[in-house]
C-alpha cells in the first residue's frame, strides 16, 4: 500500500476519533494544506505518511559560513546543467530568498547564458532595484506564470524553497504580533509556548499534548542547540515541514506522467535543499534572527548586502510568502503518495480510511 | 408614485425574462456576464439589456423591483419605447413559473458570487492595471517585431530608449508581462467557464449550488495556500 507524502488535511477531520482530534488541532495554527512529517520518526500521525526526508547528520568539522554554502550549491548546479546540457530556470519572485540565490549564481559565474529567471511583475516590484540593475539584459527571462508547466524536462528548474525552514518560521512573526518582542528570545517553556497555541484556537489540552510532544522530540533528538522560543518554532518548521515544502510544487505540476524521482533529481531543485545548508541551519541559531521581524533571515540578508550594497533593503525588507501567487488558479490532488516500488502517486480522490493508522502518537 | 431612480450614465440593467411566458421579468442585475451566464441555463431564458438613462426606457423600469418574488411583470417594446407592465392574476400565480424562477432566482445567486470570486482573483493577480491597460498597443507592436532578424518597430525602440535599455531587452521584458497577464486571465477563464456551467447543471439546491462554488474557490484561491 502507498504511504502518503503530502496531502489536504481538511479530509482528516474526524471528530469520532479522539486521537484524531487530537493530531488535528495544530491545523489552527498550520495551514490545512500543510502535512507536517516528523523527519526523525519519532512522532507517529494518525495517517500513514512516508518520511521522504530523514533529518541529515552534520558533517564532523562542519564549519562552512552561509555564503560559503550558497556559492558552492550554485557551482554544483552550473556543474550538474552541465553535465546534462541542460538549462538552469530561476524561479524568481523578488523576495529575500531567490534574491540571495540568483547572487550566488552570480558570484559562481560570469556566464550567465545558461540560466534563465522566471519572474512576473509582482517579483519586479517587490525589489526593482534588483530588476533593474543584476536581472534586466543580463539573463534570459520567462513568464513565472508558466511555473507549473516547467517541469518537462527542457530546463532544470531551480527555486528558494527552504530557506525559510532553515532561518525561522513565519510562526516567528505572529509570535510578535501578540508577545513583545523580547520573548522571542525567551527561553522556551510551557509557559511561553502554550498559551500562543491556545490564542489561536486550540484547547488547552490540545496545546499541553502538542508543546510536550515538541518539547520531547527536541529533548530526545538533541541534535543541535534549540534553548529559546525562536529556536522552538523553527525546530517545527525544519523537522516537520521539510517534506511538504518539497512536494508542493511538485503536486501541482502539469506533467504528472514525468514524475520519478530520477526526474526530480536531474530537472527539480530547490536550492536550500541541502546537506550544507542544514548543517548550517543546526549549527547557528544566532544567524537566524536578530532584533525582531525585519532582522529575519540576517545571515542571508547580509549576504545579499554584500553583493547589492543596497543598505534601505537590508535594513527594511521582511519577508513576505509569495509563492502562493504563482499557485492561484490550479487544481490539486487530495494527495501526493508514494508506492514500494518507489513510484508516485498522485490521489485525486482520496480514501482516508485507507491510511487510518490506529497506532499512533496521539492515542497513547 | 416613487422618485425616478437616478442612474448614473451610462449603467445598463439586464433584466433576464422567460421567452415561453410573454417574456415575464424573472429577475434584474448590474452584472452582464451575470445575466448571460444564467440564460445558458435554459433555452426559455432571454437577456435584455436596458438603457437605463435613455428617454425611450419605460419610467416603470426605475420604479418596480423585479427581483421580488411576490410581483411579477412583463418586458415588451414597441417602435421607439421599452415597456413594462404588471402581469395578470392568471400568469403570476402559475405555479410552473413561480416554481422555474425561484429556480433561475437560485443558481443566479452563485453565478453572481462566481463571477466577483473570478474578478476579485484578477485583482489580487500579478497583473497590473498598467499593463492591462496598455496590453493591446503593446501586443500589437510585439507581434510587428521579428526577434530572430534583430528588427523591432519603432514604438519598441521608443520604450527602449525611454527606460535605459536595448531594444531587445524592451521586447522581451514587454512580451513577459504581456504573457504572464494571458496565462493568468486564460487559467482564470477556464476555471470560470467550467464551474460556469456546472452552476448550470446540477441540481438547483443551494447546498449543491454551493458546493461548485467552493470548488471554483478551491481552486482559484484555497489551494494556493501553502
């Protein structure tokens, strides 16, 4: 039977199952077509999920710096077009992320006839002097619209998903909405973690069982220093949303037929899709956040100031989703799920009772 | 009698009438693609624009609610004037027609909402105003230009000049915007069509009803979030 990789968790709602209940309260904090994976195997859902991506060791002797990992993913990448001659397409959207990608590309290269950036008007607004002065005349361009039907194989096509995963969580910047700034940088506890699930709708037994589930899965994994409330968020969003962000794409592309994961290793890469950027991720928490919501993502922010030199950005871009813009107007299966034999399957209509699974997290 | 509505010039009113029932009014609206989605329903159904500002437009069309249940009226023109009257006792207690525009009345009511989800999208799209507005001078002019021969019309050259750039670099920065703005407007469109006629088709319940517009809403925007 398939295991599920990703799908719409309105359909798991079920109030005549207490351990379902259970697991589905986070869906008042999480957007329902978010499925959360637990990457270290140790949270169980109530629906049977394949772990697509087992959290990474680091490296003994790890110290690369963040600018350090961004130029040798994109001297990777140039390789890797290389090798199968084919051409890379940046899917750009003017934010901090795929603005700190397209830089390492252009500090891996002065080449830039291989790659092509995909953008629409909203990626030039959002960062115009960007646009104007390092994108304009010296890539090829493409309509962003056309994203999802990218994946043919003619390009290889490479996006800023990650990134936030590795520095935060947007659950940082509503945090700050309803907490002073300062108790970002709290340590965790009950005390501070609770009571921000309840306020956005979970009961308080709910936010008890979900904070000592989290608070248990750091303890016993221990893999890198997670002490403050920043570093709780964005422990969730880097071992739990990892798969989700994969898949998302993915789920909604046009040429379903093509999907292998062969395919997706030549023709679908997300740049923060590393090993590298990981290790860095687990290893600096205080690169991640600094200050409040506009110190977000500073170590990738400084990163692009040093290229751009462009200070008014550095010190007042925040991030802001944009992804969503170029998901508009598409369709998507109930489910994404993967077979034995490794293929995929994409679930139009979905069985839920089919991958019920009675031995769970949320039932002991 | 009631003060002759004021509409501002020039607003049509669509009035949407039953041709198999001497064009009894079944309902009025602003919306055009409103109205027309809903005459594909059924082949009785008849559209009539009405020029509401124009002397020749009966004063009544200003005066009666023709969205209300209780009252039914008949659309007629004459050489030079657009009537409408009061049905008689007999056609307005019909209970076939009663029955077929509560009916119209229901599945109006999704299209309408259908139609402002779709245009509401386009609003919240990556399309400008700008570009929308200027997207046929612009169209026209890309299509004059041959990119392989390295020939661009002067109007391109023109825009080149007056944003710092070459002219190939104008004409592909402007074909960019031009097909992001098509690939947008024509997955809105489909979209728009396909639940268009499903409105159409199924049964007139509201929970049935509701039901494709939760899919057209899905689909244009809940499935985008992510």
């Amino acid at each position: 039977m398939s295991k599920l990789l990703l799908s719409k968790n309105g359909q798991f709602e079920d109030p005549t199952k207490p351990d379902v209940v259970e697991w589905y309260s986070i869906y008042k904090l999480i957007n329902l077509n978010v499925s959360l994976v637990d990457r270290c195997d140790i949270i169980e859902n109530p629906y049977v999920f394949h772990n697509h991506f087992p959290i990474p060791t680091i490296p003994l002797g790890f110290n690369k710096t963040y600018e350090e990992v961004c130029i040798g993913r994109a001297e990777e990448l140039l390789a890797h077009a290389k090798s199968i001659n084919k051409t890379i397409v940046i899917l750009y959207s003017g934010g901090i992320d795929s603005t700190a990608l397209v830089i390492a590309f252009l500090r891996a290269t002065t080449d830039t006839s291989n790659i092509t950036i995909a953008l629409n008007t909203a990626s030039i607004n959002e960062n115009p002097n960007f646009y104007y002065q390092h994108i304009r005349g010296k890539f090829k361009m493409l309509p962003s619209e056309r994203t999802l039907d990218m994946l043919t194989g003619e390009y290889i096509m490479v996006g800023g998903e990650f990134n936030d995963q590795l520095f935060g969580s947007d659950l940082m910047g509503e945090y700050q909405k309803v907490y002073p700034v300062d108790t970002l940088f709290e340590l965790y506890s009950e005390a501070n973690i609770v009571p921000f699930l309840e306020s956005n709708g979970m009961t308080a037994a709910q936010s008890k069982k979900w904070y000592s589930l989290i608070n248990n899965h750091i303890r016993s994994t221990n893999l890198c220093e997670i002490k403050y409330v920043k570093d709780f968020f964005w422990w969730l969003n880097f071992s739990f949303k990892w798969q989700s962000v994969y898949f998302r794409i993915i789920s909604r592309t046009a040429r379903r037929d093509l999907i292998t994961q062969d395919f997706l290793n030549n023709y679908y890469q997300q740049f923060y899709n590393t090993q590298d950027f990981q290790s860095w991720s687990m290893m600096n928490p205080d690169k991640k956040i600094i200050r409040d919501w506009r110190g977000y993502k500073i170590a990738c922010k400084e990163f692009i100031l040093s290229y751009t030199g462009d200070k008014e950005y550095f010190d007042n871009k925040i991030k802001m989703g944009s992804l969503s813009g170029v998901f508009r107007q598409r369709s998507v299966p109930d489910a994404l799920a993967i077979n034995d034999d490794g293929t995929f399957e994409f679930i139009d209509t979905i069985d839920m009772s089919k991958y019920y699974n009675p031995v769970n997290g949320f039932n002991r | 009698m009631p003060a002759k509505k004021q509409f501002s010039n020039p607003e049509f009113m669509y009035i949407v009438c039953d041709s198999t029932n001497l064009n009894a009014i079944l309902l009025s609206t602003g919306s055009e693609s409103s109205a027309k989605a809903i005459t594909l329903s059924n082949r009785r159904l008849k559209i009539f624009p009405i020029e509401t500002w124009a002397n020749w437009i009966d004063e009544n069309f200003s005066n009666f609610n023709f969205n209300d249940l209780n009252k039914t009226y008949l659309y007629s023109w004459r050489p030079g004037k657009r009537l409408v009257v009061e049905a008689d006792a007999a056609l307005s207690t019909d209970r076939n027609l009663i029955d077929f525009r509560k009916e119209v009345k229901s599945r109006f009511v999704w299209h309408d909402a259908l139609d402002i989800l779709c245009n509401s999208v386009m609003c919240s799209n990556t399309e400008t105003p700008l570009h929308s507005k200027y997207g046929d001078s612009i169209i026209g002019q890309l299509q004059q230009c041959d990119i392989s021969n390295n020939y661009f019309t002067d109007a391109i050259i023109a825009y080149a000049t007056a944003t710092n750039c070459t002219p190939a670099t104008a004409y592909e920065e402007l074909k960019l915007h031009m097909e992001n703005m098509a690939h947008a407007r024509l997955r809105n469109l489909g979209i728009y069509i396909k639940h268009r006629n499903l409105l159409n088709s199924v049964e007139p319940t509201n929970a049935a009803l509701k039901k494709v517009y939760d899919s057209a809403k899905d689909e244009l925007i809940m499935n985008s979030l992510v």
